[in-house]
C-alpha cells in the first residue's frame, strides 16, 4: 500500500487512490494519487507543504463543474475545500470561504437584501471554482464583485490581494495557479424580494437553454470574440455528433454529454472533432473552456 507522506494530523482527511468522477457534474475520470479534504487554512498550508517538499503535483478541485479529468487519473494530490464554507455577511460585504457553493452565496445575498451576485444564479460549483474561472454570463461575472482574494500564491506564500492587482480574463484568471481560501465581495443594498425573483429569473432562463440535469461540464468552448460557439458548432452540423457515451448535446450545441458510460478519452476525441469541423466551416479554432487535468501541477514543485 502506497504510504501516506502527509503530517500524521492530516492523516484523517488524506485518502488514497480516491475516485474522482463523482466529484465532478461530467462523472468521468479515474481517481486522484492522494485526495486531501482540508477544514483548515493549516490544512491547505500542511497540504501544499508536502506536495511542495516532495515534488508531487497539486491540483484544486472545487465542485468539478468545470473539469475533464483523465481516465488513468491524476498523480500527485488533489485538495478539496468543500469543508471550508463559511459566508459571513457585514453591511454590504460578503466574507465568503472558497468551499462555500456559490448557489449558496447568491440565495445568502439575496436573503441579506445585497445586490449583485444574483448575476451569478444557476452556475454550479464554489466560490474558490468561481474565482479561478472568472464564473459570468450575459449579467455579469464574478469578478465584477470582487473587493479581494485571500490565496496562497504560485510562490507558496499566504497573500490577499485585491480586485486591481489580480489578472482576470474572459472565464479564467490567475488564481487558478493558486489556492484561493476566501474572498470579500462587494454588493449594493437591494431589495430581498425583489433579489430573489432576479436570481430565480436568471436561473429559469438557464434551465430553459441548457441541458441542465445531464452529465456534463458546462461549456466545453469558450466563445471566440463576439461570436457564439453553440451556434457555430450548431452550424457546422455537430448537434448530435458521437463518440463512445459522449455525444454533443441537441439543446446545446456547446454543451457534451455524457449519456452514462462515456470515458474522458471520448470527450476529449468528441471535442477534437468538433473543433475540425468548426474550423473547416468557420475558419476558428475554438478553445477549450473546460479544464483537462492532468495540466500542469498549480505550484512549482
Ligand atoms: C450545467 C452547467 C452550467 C454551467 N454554466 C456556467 C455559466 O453560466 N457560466 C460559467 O462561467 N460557468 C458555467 N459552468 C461551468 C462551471 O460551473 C464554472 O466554471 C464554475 O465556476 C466552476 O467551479 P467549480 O467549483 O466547479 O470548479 P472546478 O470545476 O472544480 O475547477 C475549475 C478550475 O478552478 C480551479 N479551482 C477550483 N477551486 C479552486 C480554489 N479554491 N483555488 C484555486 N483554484 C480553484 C480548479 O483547479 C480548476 O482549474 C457551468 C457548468 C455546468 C455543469
């Protein structure tokens, strides 16, 4: 059996060759070397330690919606926040941990009567998922929000910072080379009735357009500049396209799903395919929004 290299106090939240695919909305994928469920910021720190002194890959995982994860699984460590999830509400900040879900920090926001995250209804996953990906739609992002980010940086070192100095692009940012433990957010006093019906309103309109209750990882494509890659995969004919238990969903061009037996190998082959025929047909080549691990460790070993 392998052995366990972490601090004997973490051994009770260190578990060895865990399963990953019911960790993630798609369920595909093989299981993680070392999966560490951290209730601390000790925790967090003793974790990337270890994988820092012994050279072992660190990924994060928040809720998995967003992620593809290798059949053979990933090597290295796996760090989960999901026990960290506190959201204290102070006027009109959000101290909120990145474990928190961040369906539950939009219904907290709206029972506080603070505007702004309702933007942020129906997207599944954490706050710490949200921030690495700079989580939005057509209302806004999370960024938008942001005062700042408690994380512990590429260097290993403990650090907040805030919104102006933090690299945020189109569903992605910077902190994804990290470990984001906490944010504050900004709102703007609302109205909670008011709050609850926007938020309930943006996520009818979600579950209205996507194929909501199916295994999938949202968005597979980012879309190319003011183009849409649902309408461009629709367009060039991919609706329905297959491969093993992946198929393209007929609601979403943009969304694959897995019909129940599918592996990683064939979404990343039905992703391969519809990036040809889009490029043949549109002259574009989409870009992944999905993150495929294993990519590169998070902190340089
Ligand atoms: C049905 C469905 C609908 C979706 N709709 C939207 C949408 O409208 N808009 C949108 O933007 N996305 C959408 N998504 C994608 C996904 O929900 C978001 O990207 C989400 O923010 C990912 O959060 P997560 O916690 O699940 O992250 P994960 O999928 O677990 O991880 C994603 C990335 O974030 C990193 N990460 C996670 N936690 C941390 C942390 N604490 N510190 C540092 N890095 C971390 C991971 O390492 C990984 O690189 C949708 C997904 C599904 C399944």
């Amino acid at each position: 059996m392998t052995a366990n290299p972490f601090p004997r106090r973490l051994h009770p939240r260190v578990r060895i060759s865990e399963p990953l695919s019911n960790r993630t909305t798609l369920r595909v994928g093989g299981p993680a070397e070392y999966f560490v469920e951290a209730t601390s910021l000790r925790d967090v720190a003793d974790t990337v330690n270890t994988a820092h002194e012994i050279g072992l890959p660190l990924h994060v995982i928040g809720g998995g919606s967003n992620l593809l994860i290798a059949d053979e699984g990933i090597p290295g460590v796996v760090l989960s926040l999901h026990c960290m999830k506190k959201i204290n509400v102070f006027g009109a900040k959000v101290h909120v941990q990145a474990g928190a879900k961040l369906s539950t920090l939009v219904n907290r926001c709206s029972a506080e009567g603070l505007a702004g995250p309702q933007s942020l209804a129906g997207i599944p996953g954490s706050v710490g998922g949200a921030l690495a990906m700079n989580a939005g739609g057509r209302y806004g992002e999370i960024a938008d929000y942001v005062e700042r980010v408690i994380w512990i940086n590429p260097q290993g070192e403990l650090e907040s910072r805030y919104k102006e100095e933090i690299d945020f692009g189109y569903r992605i940012s910077e902190l994804r080379h990290g470990v984001v433990i906490e944010a504050v957010l900004q709102g703007a006093p609302g109205e909670r009735s008011e709050l609850i019906g926007r938020a309930r309103e943006i996520l009818q309109q979600k579950l209205a357009a996507q194929p909501y209750s199916e295994f999938s990882a949202g968005c597979a494509f980012k879309n190319p500049i003011g183009q849409s890659a649902g309408r461009m995969i629709d367009l060039a004919g991919c609706k329905g396209l297959r491969v093993g238990g992946a198929t393209v969903s007929d609601r979403h061009g943009n969304f694959i799903i897995n019909t129940g037996d599918a592996r990683a190998r064939d979404v990343l082959e039905l992703m391969r395919q519809v990036t040809q025929r889009v490029l043949e047909v549109h002259g574009v080549e989409l870009q992944p929004e999905v993150q495929v691990w294993p990519g590169r460790s998070l902190l340089a070993a």
